[in-house]
C-alpha cells in the first residue's frame, strides 16, 4: 500500500506549497531571513527596537467555516485568521511581525485549500506582517468531506516603554469606537441557530448584497491605522471586541477603578445586527454580550486628544465614533454600561 492509497496526497499537499509561495513572497519583510519550505523560519528582530518585548497571540475562525462550507466560498476566512490574531496583538501596542497558519482537513483539495491561503497573505498583507510559514495536515477520517479547520498564530513586537496596559487610564478619558465589518469572527454559533430558524435565502439581497456574503464579510484589521495613530497621540488603552462583545471585552483594558459608559446612540447598529437580533428573538443585553454590534476595535485616549485622534484614523479610512467615556466605577457597577 502507499500512503496515498491511505487517504493522503503527498503530491497535493507539494502543490499547495508551490501555488501559495508567490503570495507569501508578496507579505515578506526586511526581518525574515528564511521564509516558508524549511522546517522553521528565521527572523531577527528590527534594530529600531533598543528594549524589543514580543507579543504572542493564536487563534481561529471558529464556526464561521461551517458557512463558508455552505456558500462553498473560502477565499475570506483565511483573512479572518489572520485578522483575530494580529488585532489581538496590536492591543497592547505591539506591531505584528510574522504569522503562521494551520490547515488541517480529511482530504485535501487543491483549488479551496488555495483559496484560503491566499486569504491568508492577503491577511498579512492587510496587517503588514510577513506568512513565514505554516503547517498543512491531511487527516483521512478526521474531517467530514469538503470540510477543513484553521488556526493561526501571530508574533509582534513592542518597545518595552510603549507597551499599552491601561494603567494610564483615568475618569474623563474619552472611548472611540472603530467600525466593524461585520459580525467579524464570533458569535457564529448562534447566527448559524437563528439561521436554521429563520430561514433565510442567503443568496437573497440584503441590503445591496447577498445575505450570505454579508455574513462571509472578514474581519477587519485594523493595524496599520491604529499603529499610525500611536506615533502621533498616545493611545491609553486598546480592547479587540471577540467573544464575549462589548461588555467583556473593553474591561480586559481597563485598570481597577474605572468604568467605561457607552452611549448606544452614538453609533450605529448595522443592519446585520438589527436582522439578527429581530429572527432570532435576542435580547439587548445579549446581543452586546455576543458580538460587536458595529465596534470591532475600541481605543481609550485622554479627551483633549480625542478630537485629533478621530480626525487621524478617519484620514486613514477607518469609520471612528466617540462612544463613551470613563468614570470612576460605582460600588457594584459593571465594568463596562451601555445605557
């Protein structure tokens, strides 16, 4: 017997390595000494660092593939694998470095195994850190037919004296919201339970576009702009709003003693989240519990920089919006109020 008669394609697998090289080439930095073919990449760390700390962070797309699955579109989720881990780096002032991914499925099938690839480059390319390699697995039996898994990993690195941890932060501190694309990467498991329910014909228009591809829509990476940002104003605290949306999220970058108040009104609820909410019968609380309702990135600076601030990152193309501020916290007061 051969190992392909077992249900793996070495041959595919040296395909893949081969059609996914001249993206990875294009996301390459002046660090990266060796890329993707050998058994580990080499990186140095730049010299415009004198106290460099790196800043490690994983993740994966999580049920949004069963989607991509169903609408058999896989050329965005490797954007979101990228977008989870770098956005998570960032949130601590680090810049993201490298990446690496892993694709793991049952049998694997060249044309959408290079789809999500290239979305990963294109991922890197988006945040400004280079794919120095990966790991692709074929696992006969482990995955059902058509079906894959990803996870990433990101590396970054900050000035020992610039790293934001939200000990800065103090009451009649103004929050900013960055748009989000969407639902981003979480959450999806309960989209997918209000889209049995509700039924909806994904290919339908929703708003401009099909519905399904409204729900497919990456992640937005938000590095470049916010990095930027930090060179000019001093950002005092970042929040990445995944699992667990806003009210948990935001209080992950706040020193004791303080409260964040959101001003629901300040911002709008894109439609997405007005369909979900409405099919699947969720409660207000719920929902800013679960996704991020419109805010994928929030940032705390002192309110005498909020102005500026807003004007830089909308220069930058981002969607900004003053959503709150910071108050000293009330005895038995949440973290984070969204009244």
């Amino acid at each position: 017997m051969s190992y392909r008669d077992a249900g793996v394609d070495i041959d595919a697998g040296d395909a893949l390595v081969e059609a996914i090289k001249p993206y990875a080439r294009r996301t390459m930095r002046p660090e990266v000494l060796t890329g993707i073919g050998g058994f580990g990449a080499l990186v140095e760390i730049s010299k415009k660092y004198r106290e460099p700390v790196l800043v490690a962070g994983t993740d994966g797309v999580g049920t949004k593939l069963k989607l991509a699955f169903q609408l058999n579109r896989h050329d965005t989720v490797g954007i979101d694998l990228v977008a989870m881990s770098v956005n998570d780096v960032l949130v601590q002032g680090a810049e993201p470095l490298f990446f690496l991914d892993y694709f793991a499925c049952g049998k694997l099938e060249l044309a959408s195994a290079t789809d999500v690839i290239k979305g990963v480059a294109r991922g890197c390319e988006l945040a400004g850190c280079a794919l120095i390699g990966g790991e692709t697995a074929e696992m006969p039996s482990m995955y059902p037919a058509g079906e894959y898994d990803l996870a990433g990993f990101a590396v970054g690195v900050v000035e020992k004296s610039a790293i934001i941890d939200g000990t800065d932060i103090v009451p009649g501190d103004a929050v900013l919201g960055l748009a989000s694309s969407g639902a981003h990467s979480n959450g999806y498991s309960l989209i997918r339970a209000i889209i049995e329910r509700a039924k909806p014909d994904l290919q339908a228009d929703f708003h401009g576009r099909p519905l399904g591809e409204v729900l497919l829509e990456p992640t937005r990476i938000y590095v470049k702009a916010v990095l930027a940002l930090m060179q000019t104003i001093k950002v005092k605290g970042l929040a990445h709003i995944t699992g667990g949306g806003l009210v948990e999220n935001i209080p992950r970058a706040l020193p004791e003693g303080v409260t964040a108040v959101l001003q629901k009104a300040a911002w709008p609820m894109p439609p997405l989240f007005d369909w979900l909410q409405k099919h699947g019968g969720v409660a207000e609380a719920e929902m800013h519990r679960v996704f991020n309702c419109g805010i994928g990135m929030t940032l705390v600076v002192a309110e005498s920089d909020a102005v500026a601030a807003m004007r830089m990152l909308t220069e930058a193309g981002e969607r900004v919006y003053r959503i709150g501020r910071i108050e000293a916290q009330a005895q038995g007061q949440a973290r984070t109020v969204v009244v």
